[in-house]
C-alpha cells in the first residue's frame, strides 16, 4: 500500500492514476446500459440446459451463469454482474502473480498495463468461456510458480486442479500442461523434477478434473473435440497462403491490447530472440517460466493465422505471462501512453455504448432483442399450436430464448447443424404438424430480396405453406439500426419432402 502512494505522487503518475481510475468506473458504468449480446444467451442457454460439458466449450461458463442467475434471479444485468466479479478476481490474482517475479515498481508498471487493456473490458462485459479461463489460468501459473521455485509440495496439488479447471473452461488451456513440460524440459536446474513424482501426480489430478469434459465426449462420440480439432482443419483455406488472415489478427489484438502494448511484445519477442537465438537454456528461469506461457500460444496462433481465421479472444490467456514479462522494459514514458490512449477508447466505449451513435451492422450487438423478443411474443400470442425458431447460427435463437419463457428453436428444425441446440435432447417429432414462426435477422439492413431467397430454399420442403409477414423494425432514435424478416410456415413436417417446389407468398 506505501508503494502504490509512492507511485501516485510521482510526477506524471496522478495522470497515470486518474486514467485507470477512470477505465475501472467506465467499466461499472456499461453494466446496466450494456444490453445482452448473443454470447450471453449462448452461454446461459447452456446454464439453463446443465450437462457435463457442451458441445462448443467445456462447462465452466454454465457453472457460472447458472450460480449467479440461481442467486441473484434471471436477469441480463446478472450475467454481466457475473462476469465483472470474476474478472475482478482475475485482476486480484494478476497483481498477485506479477508479485511473484517482479519488484513493486514493475509490479505497478505490470498491473496498470494490465487493466489498461480492452481485453479485461471485454471480460468484465461479455460472457464467454474466457471468463472463467483468465482466472484459473492466473491461478494456475501462481501454484505452479510456488511448486516450482519455492519448492511447496502441496502447490503441485493445488496446480493440478487449477490447470484441470482452466481446461473446463476453455480447450486453450492444454497449453497450460504444455508449458509446464516445456519449462522443465528446457531449464536445466529445475529438469530433475521430472524424475519426481510431483509434476506427474499434477497431471493426474488435472486428468481427474477434467472429467466431465471426457465423458461427455464419451458419451456424445467426441463431438466437442471433433468440432474443435478436425472440424477447423477442415474449415482451413486448403492451406494456402492468407495475408487478411494475418493481417486480421495484428488488428484485433492491438485493439484488444491497446498498440502501445501489443507492438511491444512483438518487438521485445524480436529482441529476445535475436539475443538468445537457439541458446534457450541460458534464458534466466523466472523469465523462461513466463515466456513458455506466452510465446507457444501466442506464435503458434500467429502462424495458424495465415490459414485460418483466429478469432479475437483465443490469444488473451498468453497476455497473462505476456504482460509481466514485458512490464520489465515499460518505461514511464510509454507506461503513460497505453493509459490515456487506454483512457480515451474507453471513453469513445461508452459513448457508443450508452448513445449508439454508430449502428453496428452484425448480430454481435447489445441493442434490439429486448425488442424483439416483445414483437416476437405478440405475433406468438395471436398464433395457437405455434413454435418459434431460427436459423442464423446460434445468436438469435439464443437471444430470444432468454428473454422468453419456452423453447425457441434453431437450425436443426430445417436439417442444419445447430450447435448446442443439437444436444439438448429435442423430440422435434412432437413438432411435426404444428406451425412455426421464422425469424430471421438482416445485420447489414439490405439485401431482403436476396434474403428471401435465401430463406425460401431454406425452408423448403419442411412446410406446406410459407408466408412472409411485415419485418420487425427495431429503430433508436429515429434511425433504423436492426431488422428482422418474419415467416409465417405451416405444418412442420420434420423429414422435408425431398423435391417439392416451394415459393413465399407476400
């Protein structure tokens, strides 16, 4: 506590002071103007419908949802409440990590890079796996670092179950008992640990916490692991060559990091390696244990960026290493940059946040499905013997399934795969003669013709009869910012019917 007083009356830190403290609150203020995202729903569709595991994720998000929402009641403000208190341990366990290789100056310089970042923002704002996988990641390399340096046998029990419930939370965290080995491998003094049985009794208990996951796979002919594995192989771009790809993931993760940190990792990896090239057994043990945490991660999805699109949040559990060991070369100067450029964004998040001056043309919005759930919900009323589904991935029917109190259905009602929608266990032959309202979303608010086409071959064959009703049009202040064809279709029948020829009738 004396050295964060220190650290605040030094000059040019009061500024450094008042933009975190500025960050912090924005963060407390989106939670009740920030509107469900589809991620949300996802996942408390999850919690809604326990399992031992899911068929995207393992199910640590669901435990999540499902204790808070159990507590706290049903609410949208609940499950971002949810993942701004565990992202707020998560930032406890950083500082308390950073503690374990840093001195209290580069200790401050690492937490306020740390919370600077939009990623810690995302995490506080929108529910994913990466919630809960920040924090037991964190926890993780804190046992593992005690087991290690400070030589405290129970910490490797410890370890064990923090890397089992990492893996729980998301299959990224594999790379946690990766680096592990890779450490031990590679350093030599502390290389005689694997002759003990310490790090393997660790692997055993990670095996037994993550058991869940494994029966589920057992029991679901590995559908999550196939999904995750060969499913994306198969997705690849045949391996060629894709400079957007490449090019994508140095723009999302500077955002997520802010540039000033993000292009300072790269360039001291650079430095780094040119200093040691191939001489890694004389990188000092404390600064190898956190680089076999970053650097596998990071670069290998770097590479696998120029084959397949990498998605914006897969490379956040690196920044945890990442970040202490670049806070060793943060001067003041460049400290104080990431915070007020961390400052100002934040200050432009919220603005569109609570005013949506610039309409985002996705389903990866928090504005319109209160509102359409309330539109859906009429037309529901005035149709008997109805069902409600929808087929644009998972974000829609997820969305509507949350502020409702039946089952909206998804992709699968029209012979496509649905995600987890597929393992929930729907009896769709009990639906077969009923009608069914479609609701189809429009992001980029154009296109409705080419849309209804779309649609129409869609939904051939599982309907005798389809009818396009008038859209829903959800405006903010005047301006029409999301849209949503709807389609009266009657009596479902769950096979199709092959050949049939049908057309939607206005």
């Amino acid at each position: 506590m004396h050295a964060l007083k220190s650290f605040a009356t030094g000059r040019g830190n009061r500024v450094v002071i008042i933009s975190v403290i500025i960050i912090l609150l924005l963060r407390f203020v989106f939670i009740p103007f920030m509107g469900l995202m589809p991620q949300d729903a996802y996942y408390y569709f999850y919690a809604e419908h326990p399992a031992l595991s899911y068929y995207d994720h393992p199910p640590a998000i669901a435990w999540l949802l499902k204790l808070f929402t159990e507590l706290l009641g049903r609410k949208v403000f609940v499950l971002k409440l949810a993942d701004t208190f565990i992202t707020s341990i998560s930032v406890i366990a950083f500082y308390r990590l950073a503690r374990l290789f840093l001195s209290a100056h580069r200790v401050q310089n690492a937490f306020l890079l740390y919370v600077s970042t939009f990623m810690v923002t995302i995490l506080c704002l929108v529910s994913t796996p990466d919630t809960p996988l920040i924090l037991c990641w964190t926890c993780s390399l804190i046992t593992l670092y005690q087991a290690i340096f400070r030589q405290k046998k129970i910490y490797w029990i410890l370890a064990g179950i923090m890397m089992g419930l990492a893996f729980d939370s998301k299959y990224t965290a594999v790379f946690i008992p990766a680096g592990l080995i890779l450490f031990l491998v590679l350093n030599t003094h502390y290389r005689k640990l694997l002759l003990t049985i310490w790090p393997w009794l660790s692997m055993f208990i990670f095996a037994i916490t993550i058991l869940p996951v494994i029966i589920w796979n057992l029991q679901n002919d590995f559908a999550s692991f196939r999904f995750q594995s060969a499913g994306r192989v198969e997705s690849m771009s045949g391996y060629h060559i894709n400079i957007k790809g490449f090019l994508g993931v140095i723009g999302h993760q500077s955002a997520i990091l802010m540039p000033v940190l993000f292009f300072s990792l790269t360039w001291l990896i650079y430095k780094t390696f040119k200093k040691y090239r191939l001489r890694v057994l004389q990188i000092p043990s404390e600064k190898l244990f956190l680089l076999c945490f970053f650097v596998p991660l990071f670069m290998g999805f770097i590479c696998l960026s120029f084959v397949y699109w990498v998605k914006l949040n897969w490379m956040m559990p690196a920044y945890i290493s990442g970040i202490i060991w670049v806070s060793t070369y943060f001067t003041g100067k460049w400290l104080r940059r990431q915070l007020l450029f961390s400052g100002v964004i934040h200050i432009l998040l919220a603005v569109e946040v609570i005013f949506y001056p610039f309409p985002v043309k996705s389903d990866d919005t928090w504005v319109g499905w209160p509102q359409l759930a309330s539109k859906v919900q009429q037309l529901r009323s005035t149709a008997q013997n109805t069902f409600i589904f929808s087929a644009d991935d998972y974000k829609t029917p997820a969305a509507l399934s949350c502020y409702s109190h039946e089952m909206i259905y998804g992709a699968n009602i029209i012979g496509k795969p649905a995600l987890q929608f597929d393992f929930i266990g729907t009896n769709l032959q009990a639906l077969t003669g009923m009608d069914a309202l479609y609701i189809n979303s429009v992001p980029q608010l154009k296109n409705d013709l080419q849309q209804q086409k779309t649609d129409s071959a869609a939904l051939e064959g599982y309907f005798d009869d389809i009818t396009e009703l008038a859209p829903i049009l959800i405006t903010r202040h005047g301006q029409l910012v999301r849209e949503f064809l709807v389609y009266k279709c009657r009596n479902y029948n769950p096979g199709g019917r092959g050949n049939k020829e049908l057309g939607i009738r206005n």
